[in-house]
C-alpha cells in the first residue's frame, strides 16, 4: 500500500507532469536571474540554487508538486550580507568574498529548518494572524519593485567600480530605451493571458524583447551584465577555508555575521513555504506535512549551498502554475529543476542576451502578484486593530537596515498578541449582590491575565467592609502570575478591613496555580 501511493505520488500522471515541470522550468529562469541580481551575486549563483533546491525538495518535500526555487523575499534578505562579506574581503584583499559568506548562511539556514521540523515549527504558525500575512507580503512587494529602480536609472547610487550594489550600470542615455521595454513588457505579461494561456505571458515577454534589442543592436545592458551563467554542472564545495583561496573561516566570528541572515531566511522562507502549501492544499482539497516540509527545506537549502548556489523556499505563483497545468506529483518539480538546468546550459549564449528590461518588467509583475491588494481594498472595513498590525508588519520591515521581513513579522505578532489581550481582558465581568445586610456576593465572569488584572480590581469596593464578602469564580479562568497577585492583592485589603473573605468556585487548574505559586490558603478554599 505504501509503494503504491509513493508510485502515485512520482508517477501518476507522467504526460502531464513533464510539460507542467517544463512550463515552470521557463518561468524560473528569469526570476533565478532576477533574484541574483537582488541579492548582488552572479546569475549562476540563483540557477544553481533553482536546480539543487528544485530535485532536492522533490525527494525530501512534505508537499508533492510544490515548486522551491531562489526567491525574491530570501534574496532580499542576503543583500547587506554579501556588501559588507565583499568590503571585509577588500580590506583583506580577497575578492568576492560575499559569496562565500552567503553560502556559509545557505549552509546555517538548512541547519536551522531542519531544526524548526523537529521542533514543529509549522504548529506555532498558525498562530500568525492575516494582518501580519498581509503586511508581509505587501512589504516584500514593495521591496521586490524598490530593488528594480536602479535597473530603471532611479535614484542610483555608484560604488567604486561603476556598479550599483553588483547590479548593471544604467547610463544616462539608455534610460529612454530601457524604459520603454520595460513598458512593452508589462504590457505583453498582462495582455496576452487575455487572449491565450498557452504559453506564460513571462516566458513570451522575454523572448519579444531579447529579439528586439538583438535585432535593433540596442547598447543596455543584459544578463551578461550581471556576471557569470553556468557553463556546466555545480559542483560540490565548502565555502569554509583559507583566506587566501577565497573562502571563510570555521570560527565563531563567521558564524557571528552570517547567524542574523540566516535565522531571518530560515524563518521567512518556512512562512512563505507554509503559505504557499496552504494554497496548494486548498486548491487540491488535500493536506501535507508541514513539519516534513521544513526539514526538507532545510536539506535542500543545505545542498543547495555546497553546491554553489542560493538558499531559497517555496514559489506561491510557479507552484500555482504547476498545479494549474496539471502538475500533482513530485515528478514535475524534479522536471522542473532537471529542464531549467538542460535549457541552460544548451541556450547559454542567448540566455546571456536577454535584456534587464525584460526581467524588470518580469519582477514588476511579481511584485503587483504578490501584494495582497484585496486586504488594501478592505482597509475601510477590516477591524483597525488588524490594520494596525498590518502596518506595523509592513513599517518595521521597510523601516529597519536592512529590510528585515523576520523582524517586521515578530512585530506584527507582537501586536497582534498584545491588542488581542486587551480585548479578552475587558471581557471580564464582575456582578455585585447584598445577598444579606452582612453579606455580599461578587461573580466574576472571564479570563484573569496581566492585561485584565486593572478590569478585575476595578470591579470591587474595597471602601466598604461588609461581614462577609464571597467571591464566586466559577466562571473565571487564571491564567498566570499577576492573575494570582491580584486576586492576593484584593483579598488581602478586603479583610484589613474587616471581612471575612471567602474564594469559590476555582477550577482546579486555577486552584493549583494558586497554591504553586504561594496564595493565602484561607482566601483560596471553597
């Protein structure tokens, strides 16, 4: 039984799995590319990645036909890394230096998800909240659009060397030209699914417009530009080594500068793995291991990174793509890896030819397609308490150096955490009856926390001493320490004063915290 659904899972449909895995094959190259460009590294480096990242998940994945590839949100977060990795090496004399701490960070952030597996990461995600998924998400649109202006002539910024962050230079005169590409692109990308769903819009863009810039014999600058393409297979090293032969060394100071970059990938390329295979689920009506995704992320980060190229995570639209043209066994995603590797190296001299215009105009789409303009649409009608955590998510990412989506995300939470409390805190309830001249009963009703403590007290006299005071928790819950102190707290002024008190109703998981953490055995009875 278990062989035949492994063969189910390879095998169930082979025609269709090898032209869905060719189909996304097209679409990855150009965002590998594009995604290189990003993070300052040649293109082989994102390929590379694409490949290894693409048969490796094929394997060890949770989820069959997911697509995992270099992408935009982990390339982002690999910029600042491989800039100051490339200024330390000046200063030692050593060049490209960048790279081999980006491969050091691949190597920690598989670690660090085979970790997150283990320890079932993926349950503590659900806890997310949709204000900070769309924050997300609409930070690294913006971020994916931000980091195509230089390719555009805005705002650049030039390094010694007449580069822009390891991008290509964009001269004052081919602006114009680049421009308007870029214009003829976006129209191709989302006229032609008007008129045909064939063949990716993308995929056709850039052949349209590496055939006029050929043709016309346009001076701007291409792949070629960027830096190197594979010219055959990756094969495996340690970035880890001599200074003197280009690599890093094993040391706690390495692991230092890499650990922030890659605690950040590890945790914002397992979000957007578990978003995409929430989609996936949905769009199949079937379920995946989320925990087995993650240790499969991790080792296909991992070799992805002693192969040479990037780390990564799931691909929300060439995943997508792959189950919409059929694709639903783990053979179309080592397709997909094993055809983008073959076109390559077999169209390596026109794959150089291709014009930036023609990726910018393909990560322009990628940015309005991953923007959730639907929750910016309903911001007039959502709680504001879930803007307000949308846009703290979205501030703290654009805002902190670099961007930091990990951070902007632990923000939204936090948010999200705190404005919840004070709602469930002024849920509580306290009910006053004199049910005798010497008597009066108080019933609390709701959750008692550090955020309802002041709710809960408000909800007494302590000014007026009757005999006897009952308080009745039947219908209340305490939750932690400062629950304890005040129901301590309250006890105690009400008996300096006179009153006999007397505590009903606990449950016995209140009761216990009470007398684990030291409460008066008198006021804790009933």
């Amino acid at each position: 039984m278990t062989n035949s659904v492994g063969m189910r899972q390879w095998f169930d449909n082979p025609a269709k799995e090898v032209l869905s895995g060719l189909v996304v094959a097209f679409a990855m190259i150009p965002e590998a590319i594009a995604f290189s460009g990003i993070a300052h590294v040649d293109p082989q480096v994102g390929l590379f990645g694409a490949f290894c990242l693409s048969v490796t998940i094929a394997f060890v994945g949770g989820r069959t036909a997911m697509i995992t590839s270099a992408t935009g949100s982990t390339a982002l977060l690999m910029t600042s890394l491989v800039a100051s990795g490339n200024a330390r090496g000046l200063e030692l004399g050593v060049e490209g230096l960048g790279l081999q701490y980006l491969l050091v960070a691949g190597i920690l952030t598989g670690v660090l998800q085979i970790l997150w597996g283990y320890l079932r990461l993926a349950h503590q995600m659900r806890f997310v909240p949709q204000g900070v998924l769309s924050g997300f998400v609409n930070a690294l649109a913006l971020l994916i659009f931000q980091a195509q202006l230089p390719q555009l002539g805005i705002n650049l910024q030039f390094g010694e060397h007449g580069e822009h962050g390891g991008q290509a230079v964009l001269a004052t005169a081919q602006i114009p030209t680049v421009g308007l590409l870029v214009v003829l692109g976006l129209v191709i990308i989302y006229g032609l699914p008007r008129l045909t769903r064939l063949i990716p819009s993308q995929l056709v863009a850039i052949v349209v417009l590496t055939i006029i810039s050929i043709n016309l014999n346009l001076d701007i600058p291409t792949v070629k530009s960027l830096g190197q393409l594979p010219g055959n297979l990756p094969i495996p090293s340690l970035p880890f080594g001599a200074l003197a032969d280009g690599k890093v060394p094993f040391s706690l100071a390495t692991l230092g500068i890499v650990l922030p970059t890659a605690l950040s990938i590890s945790l914002v390329g397992l979000m957007e793995t578990f978003l995409t295979q929430d989609i996936l689920d949905d769009k199949t009506d079937t379920t995946s291991n989320k925990n087995r995704e993650a240790q499969g992320q991790g080792i296909a980060n991992l070799v992805s990174s002693l192969f040479g190229g990037m780390a990564g995570c799931a691909l929300v639209g060439q995943s997508v793509m792959n189950i919409d043209n059929g694709g639903r066994g783990r053979f179309s995603t080592l397709f997909s890896g094993v055809s983008l590797m073959a076109m390559i190296l077999l169209a390596r001299g026109w794959v150089q030819q291709i014009p930036m215009a023609a990726l910018v105009a393909v990560m322009i789409s990628i940015a309005v397609s991953t923007a959730d303009i639907n929750g910016l649409r309903a911001i007039g009608r959502i709680p504001k308490s879930d803007t307000a955590v949308m846009v703290m998510t979205f501030a703290v990412t654009m805002l902190t150096t670099p961007h930091n989506l990990a951070l902007g995300v632990l923000a939204g939470v936090a948010l999200a955490a705190l404005l919840f409390s004070r709602k469930v805190a002024k849920v509580i309830k306290v009910d006053v009856e004199d049910i005798a001249p010497d008597h009066r009963r108080y019933r609390v009703t709701g959750q008692l926390f550090f955020v309802s403590k002041v709710y809960f007290l408000q909800g007494f006299d302590v000014h007026q001493h009757p005999p006897r005071i009952t308080i009745d928790l039947s219908n209340l819950h305490i939750w932690d320490q400062t629950g304890v102190a005040a129901l301590n707290q309250l006890t105690r002024k009400l008996e300096r004063g006179g009153s006999e008190v007397t505590v009903e109703g606990l449950n016995p998981e209140s009761l216990d915290l009470l007398k684990r953490i030291g409460s008066q055995p008198e006021a804790a009875h009933g």
